[in-house]
C-alpha cells in the first residue's frame, strides 16, 4: 500500500511510503529536502521492517530544528504502523 505524509519542521515537504502488510518498507520518496540525503534515506531503508527503521531514525535532529527528514519518516512509520 502506498501512503502520503506531510512533513513538519523539515525542508522537505511530503513522503510518499510504498509498505507491505507485514510492515516491510518497499519504497520511500521524499519531495523537497537535500536530494543526495533524501535519496540516501530511501535507498537504506528499503526492504527493511518499519520498526526497525522508527528505531533507527527517530529523534535525529536537523541542526538546531528539533526534527530532520529521518525523523519525519520514523513518525510517519509510527503513524502508518499504529493504524494497522
């Protein structure tokens, strides 16, 4: 299933998540954010199980900004995960 996030406090302004039913995250695509760290993000984490991934790159901090793009992903993680 695919899903649709809107980021907070991030350059980047959406994430768009590709994940199956038993949690595995096939595909990731940020819009907006550094493409090369974006790009990155997506290729490490695909394949990998949703959990281990919000355990991985929650709370990552952007600078000064209390979250990054990898944050924003691991909340969208928890948001998708937590709903079924």
């Amino acid at each position: 299933m695919v899903y649709q996030y809107k980021t907070h406090g991030t350059c980047s302004r959406a994430i768009e998540i590709e994940m199956d039913d038993d949690h595995t995250v096939r595909r990731v695509a940020f819009d907006g954010g550094c493409n090369g760290n974006t790009k990155g993000i997506a290729a490490l984490v695909k394949d990998m199980k949703a959990e281990e991934v919000i355990d991985r790159l929650e709370n990552i901090r952007c600078g000064f900004k209390p979250t990054s793009c990898p944050d924003q992903l691991a909340k969208a993680l928890k948001e998708i995960t937590a709903k079924g």
